[in-house]
C-alpha cells in the first residue's frame, strides 16, 4: 500500500447553495455522505415500454458507482411493494447482491402502486437530514394505477400531493424522478422533483436508462473524478481507488485499459487489483490502489464516459440547484480539502488553476476561470475559496451541465453538475369556450418566483416586428389570462412575453422570449372585379402595292369632305344670288334701256318741233 501525503490545515468551513435557498446566503452541508433509496416499475406494461429489461443492466450500473460511504435499498413495485435489495450500507457484498437481486427484476405486476411505494422507501426516515443526504429515485411508465376505480386512483394521487410530498419536502429528500413513456404522468413526476429540489427526465428509449441514471448518480452521489480527454487520465499519489465508465455498442471490439508503462488488459487478462464488470452497453473497471502516472483506455470516445476516484484530497463545489431561472445568476465557489480540512497554503493555492465549461443545447462554451483574487464575486481573495457567478443570459432553456475542472502542481480533478433552465412564467394557449379564440394563460413558477412581484407585458408581433399589444389580467396570485381573437389578423404572428419579477430569494429577474407562435384565420377582402376594357380591334396590315396604286388609293380613300354639302349649300346660294343679281341687273338694265328710249323719243319729238320746215332729209336723219 502506498504511503499518501496530504496536507493539515483547520476544519473545513464548506460554503454550498441547498436547494431552494436564496442564492447569495450559504449554509453548512447537511451530510457528505448519501442515503439513496431506489424505486423500479415492474408493473405489466413495462413489457411494451421495456421490454428487453433494460431496467437490469442500468440499476447495476448504479449500483456499481454508489461509493462505499452511502446506504442505499432498492423497492420494486406494482400492485404490491418489495424490498428487492435491503437498505444497509454500500460495501462489495451488497453490490454483489444488488448485481443477483437485479436479474429478477421482469413486468410482472399488474397495477402501479406509486403512493405505496414512496411510504414504503421512506418510512423510517423521520426529522431534518443530519449525517445523510436524503434522496428517493423513482422510475415509472405509466400513471397512478391503484383499482380499476377511477375514484381510487384520483384519491390515491391526490394523497401523494397532499400527503407524501410535503412531508417528503420536510424531511429534506430530493426526489428524482424517471418517466420511461410519454404515458406516464409527467405532470405528477415534475411535481415530485421540482418541490423536493431533485430532477426530473423523461425518456422514450429505455436504452438512454443508463445515461439518465449516471446523470442522477452524479447529484445524488457528488463523487470526486479526474478528466478524461481523448480516452487519457491521469491518477495521482492521492487517489486510493479509480471506477473506470467506458460504454460502448453493440458488436464493438472489447474494451481495453493500459496503465503507465504497462501493456493493455482486457476483462480476461485483468489483475486482482482490477474489479473488470462487463455488461450490455458498458464495462465498469474498478481499480483498487492505481499506480500514479497517465493511463488509456482503448475504445470509442463517448462523452458519457467516466473516471471516478476515492481520494483523501477532494475538490468541493457549491451545490447547484437542479432547476434555475433564465436570467438568474448565482454565486459559484470551489474550495479544496485534505483529510477533511480545508486547504489554505499559499504555495498550493497559488498554482491551482479552476475553470468552468458549459455545455447545453447551444453546445460547448469557453473555459472561463475562478479565481481568488477578492474581485467581484469573489468575496476575500487568498481564502481558498475560488468564485465566479454562474447564469446570466449567457445560458439557454432546457438542461445543460456545468462542468468545474481543477488542475493543481500534482494532481487534476472534476465536478460535473445538470441543471434545467426554466422561464420565471410558463405561457399556457389553449382554445377558449368562444370558437376562433384561445386563452392565454401567463402562470409564474410559484416555487422560483415570488407571484407578487410579476410585472408582465404580452404582444402579438409579425415577422416584420409589426406590435398589437394583448390585454391579459392580473388576478392576486400573479396569474395572467386574456382571449386572443384569431379572426382579427391572418398569417403567423408570435406572442411576445415580457416579464420583471423577483425570485423567492428577492433577486431581480428579467425575461423576454416569444414561446408560441399562433396561425390567424382573418379571412383576406372580397376582390373588386374591374371593368372590362373595351376591345379595339386591330387595324389590318395592308398588302404591298404599286406606287401608282397607292396614289389612286389614296385618292380614293380621301375622304369625302363632310363639307360637301356645306359647299353645295354654298352654291345653291351663290346660285340665287348670281340669278338675283342677274335679273336685278336685267332689271336694271332694262328700265335704263327703256328710260333712254323714251327720252330719245321725246327728244325727236322735241326736234322735230324745232327744226324748220326747209331742212333738207339728210340732216333731219343725222339729227336724229
């Protein structure tokens, strides 16, 4: 055995954030140590949602990573409650008879006697948790099934709502809860988990059953780990024992561990220092006093694999609560212990290097550092306590994972943490009792938010960010409902919810996002048919012709003057005129002739009075 080192300093003081706490106070950890009680559907219609009995190989997968300071008991329940492995203290020769005991685990019950089984698990619990963290895990498929007497199951739910739960809560258990179908009553499960500070998962696939239960072993066990990058780890004269999580397919070749300067072994080969357990879809190595150096291990890749240690130098972490609220930010601090005390030495501070990464559905962000320089968060600087805040806008809705990484002079460790990120409000559409309208409801997370001080603001918005603000009203216990119309609008609109609040620990939190998006049925204005245009018919091309044509064409195509008659009417005046003239003339002329007639006449007669007598005849004609 060898020999560890370690470092002696006073009694830790280790600052945590519990569940359900006001972010900015700390309090002492209730128990380094975890109380798990596990409770299994076995009732018929596991055979449907289950049927290769995948439950099996993912409770030894638990089994096989709860560390040998927890107590820990596994129930199965369907019509009736059994204690498949009895509570008592994790040691080989209970996971030897957990690993037995989980082959019987079948679908053979026929009813799912829920309530019976959260009495039965936690019956002798009693007080607040002192040397024990207090967890229930609970995996289920369907719904509260007590009778075929609808009236039975709705009271055998409503007594584990009103009943279990808060003394569940009282009692200080997380209550982590598994919903194997999409039949299985989510609404009760998240209820469960959400007042109790545990987390809730719904899983369609019974073969994500062993990720979802080593994500639950991880809050509910806290255990210490070193990194794994490209399938390379590294131990340290510190670590006492090394679990080793490598999963892989089906049909992939056997999964091989090479130590430091050594060849590789397999689950055949390996030593007596080498608890080797291969099962359906992972091997799990335990390694008893590891030699110091960097070991491999030859498989695929798969972020789900891991390598966790039993050490007396432990890096401890602030507590993260399962659920946050988008926009919340926390305080966030990492300390580290040697047996059991807190590390104060400057020369081993000063060489510690503490970062935080984390990955959700946005994917992996960028190491950021903690520090403890006494500068923002951090509240002293050279205390020991490495600080930074954790939230913000920076993290996106639904579940993601925190992951703290220490690298020191000697050594190397990690802590991995899940967490859901919900809105301070949840936004519930729904038809209304009118056709064509739907109610809005705008209902605060009352166990995050304090309902009271909800200020919220809805609209409809277009693509185009076009606005019509919503009338929702506020009733006493922060709840908001409206009707929306949607025959006032057509096409796609979203509903834009806006809300300041504070949480149950007095933070100011502010949210904005746009959930739904809803379809409008106004129905588009009667068209107005236009006129018709009248048709003008097209003028004929003419023929090519001769130039001597075209002049007699055009001759002829001149057109007839519409003055023609009035040329003629012209004429015809013309024509009475020229005659009126003519005979006024004649007239005229007539009357002259006739007037000098008669004058040469009275002329002659006047001559012949005069001449004499002896005028000779000549002259007498002359004179005339």
């Amino acid at each position: 055995m060898k020999m560890r080192g370690g470092w002696i300093f006073p009694v830790l003081i280790l600052v945590v954030l519990g569940l359900g706490a006001p972010p900015t106070q700390a309090k002492p950890a209730t128990g380094e140590k975890a109380d798990v009680r596990i409770l299994i559907d076995i009732s018929g219609s596991m055979k449907k949602n289950d049927p290769e009995n995948l439950r099996r190989p993912a409770l030894r997968l638990l089994v096989g990573l709860l560390p040998t300071e927890t107590r820990a008991g596994v129930w199965t329940f369907g019509q009736y409650v059994n204690m498949q492995i009895p509570l008592g203290q994790v040691d080989a020769a209970w996971k030897r008879k957990a690993r037995n005991e989980s082959k019987k685990i079948g679908s053979p019950g026929q009813r799912t006697n829920i309530e019976m089984a959260l009495k039965r698990a936690s019956e002798d619990w009693e007080g607040s948790p002192t040397l024990y963290r207090r967890s229930l895990i609970l995996l289920t498929d369907g719904m509260v099934d007590v009778s075929r007497n609808k009236a039975k199951n709705k009271a055998s739910r409503k007594q584990i709502l009103n009943k279990i739960l808060p003394r569940l809560k009282k009692m200080g258990v997380a209550v982590n809860t598994i919903a194997l179908s999409e039949n299985a009553d989510h609404e009760l499960m998240r209820k469960l988990a959400e007042a109790t500070g545990g987390w809730y998962e719904q899983v369609n696939d019974a073969n994500q059953l062993q990720r979802v239960f080593l994500r639950i072993f991880e809050k509910v066990g806290k255990p210490d780990a070193v990194p794994l990058k490209d399938n390379q780890f590294t131990i340290d004269d510190s670590i006492t024992e090394a679990t080793v999580l490598v999963f892989h397919k089906p049909g992939a070749k056997p999964t091989q561990l090479i130590p430091p300067g050594g060849k590789p072994i397999d689950a055949e080969s390996a030593p007596d220092s080498i608890s080797w357990h291969r099962d359906e879809g992972y091997d799990m190595l335990t390694i008893s006093d590891p030699k110091s150096g960097e070991w491999r291990i030859r498989a695929e890749v798969d972020p789900d694999n891991r390598v966790m240690v039993v050490t007396d130098l432990k890096m401890n972490t602030t507590d993260l609560p399962s659920r946050l609220i988008h926009g919340q930010s926390l305080p966030f601090l990492t300390s580290f212990t040697d047996h059991g005390k807190r590390i104060r030495k400057k020369s081993f501070l000063n060489v510690v290097e503490a970062t935080a990464q984390q990955r959700d559905g946005n994917g992996e962000s960028e190491p950021r550092p903690l520090l403890d320089d006494g500068k923002g968060p951090d509240p002293k600087a050279g205390d020991g306590f490495f600080s930074m805040r954790f939230g913000g806008e920076s993290l996106s809705s639904g579940n993601g994972e925190l992951i703290i990484s220490a690298k020191g002079r000697t050594f190397v460790r990690e802590k991995r943490m899940s967490y859901e990120v919900v809105p301070p409000v949840m936004l519930e559409v729904k038809p209304g009792e009118i056709p064509n309208q739907l109610l809005l409801t705008l209902m605060p997370a009352a166990d995050l938010v304090d309902p009271a001080s909800v200020k919220s603001q809805v609209w409809l918005e277009t693509a185009e960010g076009e606005q019509t603000p919503l009338d929702l009203i506020q009733d006493a216990g922060g709840v908001s409902q409206g009707n929306l119309d949607i025959t006032t609008f057509s096409g796609a609109r979203k509903i834009v919810v806006s809300v300041d609040a504070k949480t149950v620990a007095g933070e100011s939190v502010e949210y904005f996002d746009a959930p739904v998006e809803v379809e409008g049925i106004m129905p588009p204005p009667a068209a107005v048919e236009p006129k018709p245009e009248p048709v003008t018919e097209p003028t004929p091309t003419p023929a090519a012709e001769s130039p001597a044509e075209a002049v007699e064409e055009k001759r002829a195509e001149k057109p007839e003057p519409a003055v023609e008659e009035e040329e003629e009417s012209l004429l015809m005046t013309a024509v009475w005129l020229g005659g009126g003239n003519l005979l006024l003339l004649l007239a005229l002329g007539g009357g002259f002739w006739w007037m000098r007639r008669r004058n040469q006449q009275g002329l002659v007669s006047l001559l012949d009075e005069e001449l004499p007598e002896n005028l000779p005849a000549a002259e007498v004609k002359e004179a005339a």
